[in-house]
C-alpha cells in the first residue's frame, strides 16, 4: 500500500477577511488619531515584516512625534495659532497620514510576497540530443578475434520527475481503489412480480 502522500506545502493561511479588517483598523489608528498613534501602527508593521528598515522608521516616527509635540508645547501664543502650533500640527497630521499610507503599501506587498506561488506548469523533461562518439578512442586488441565496432554507451535519459501533487493523488486514488475492491458487490434489488 501507498503511504499517506506529501503534506501541504504551508500551514493555513489567515483569512483574508482578517487581513484586511487588521489592514483597515491600523490605517485608522494612525489617521483618525491625528497621528499621535502613527508609531502603534509601525510598530505592527516592524513586527510583521521583520524587516530592519521598519524598525528604523519606527524609532523615526516616534522621534518625529515627539518633535511635532515639542514644536506645540513650545508655542507662546495662548491658543497655538503661532508657527511652531501650526507646524507641529501639520507635521503630526502629515505624519499620521504618511505612515498610513506606507502601512497599506508595505503590508500588501508584504502579503503578497508571502503567500504560496502558483503551481507551475508541469512539462515532461526533453530528452537529451544524441551526441556522436569520440573520434580519437584508442583502440584495444580483442585477444585474437578482430575489433568489434564501438557501440556508444549512453545512459538512460532519466525519467521526469513527477509533481509533487500529482503524486499525491496517485496515492489517494490507489487507497480508495484498494477500499472498493474490499466491499463485498452490491446486490440488486428483488422485486415481486415481475417474474423474473
């Protein structure tokens, strides 16, 4: 009996429901927060992606923040109609809107990249092209009978590999091929006058 076939390739995938509804609440979260929470939002991202140029514009973002909060705090108008209010106002809004924006683009990349690639076309392997012999052999004495002409020895063209899927179900085509042949064969149904 066949063994059990390959198992899958990759584990379950998150539903793409999920992905997106976690896309959409962090994009939010930046956003609508004025940008005051922009670093939560690359702070998923740089655990997501694992990448060091994320954790780099983490530690940037929050710096920025913290920059903009500044300019505000520093503003030595009553209500921060000065410049330093509204530049760090605009800075945080902007902040908020830019990590946002490279949230969707790097995390949809990043999901992208990550998700299995289509099965390739599967094509049987070409045969390897006859090559002629060497002209230059040396020819050895036959011990007393005349030289036989040299046949080339070629070795067998290996055979293709199969897909890995189309192993699988081979194997699960013999098992249930194997449960069919146990099962006793059905009996038709009698019927009562019919007379036969």
């Amino acid at each position: 009996m066949h063994g059990p076939g390959l198992p899958p390739q990759q584990g379950p995938q998150p539903s793409s429901g999920g992905v997106v509804a976690l896309r959409v609440l962090f994009t939010l979260l930046s956003v609508l927060s004025c940008g005051f929470l922009a670093w939560a939002t690359m702070l998923r991202l740089a655990i997501v992606t694992r990448k060091p140029r994320d954790w780099k514009l983490l530690v940037a973002t929050g710096v920025a923040e913290m920059v903009w909060l500044a300019l505000t705090a520093v503003d030595p108008t009553p209500d921060n109609t000065g410049w330093q209010g509204t530049s760090g106002a605009i800075g945080t809004i902007g902040t908020g809107v830019a990590v946002g924006v490279y949230f969707l683009v790097t995390d949809i990349r990043h999901g992208e990249a990550a998700r299995p690639a289509p099965p390739a076309h599967w094509y049987p392997a070409q045969p390897a092209p006859y090559a002629p012999p060497p002209q230059d052999q040396q020819t050895r004495p036959s011990f007393g009978y005349p030289n036989a002409p040299q046949v080339p020895q070629q070795a067998p063209a290996p055979a293709p590999p199969t897909p890995p899927r189309i192993g699988q179900v081979r194997a699960e085509l013999d098992e249930l091929s194997e449960l069919l042949r146990k099962q006793p064969p059905p009996t038709p149904p009698h019927h009562e006058g019919t007379g036969r």
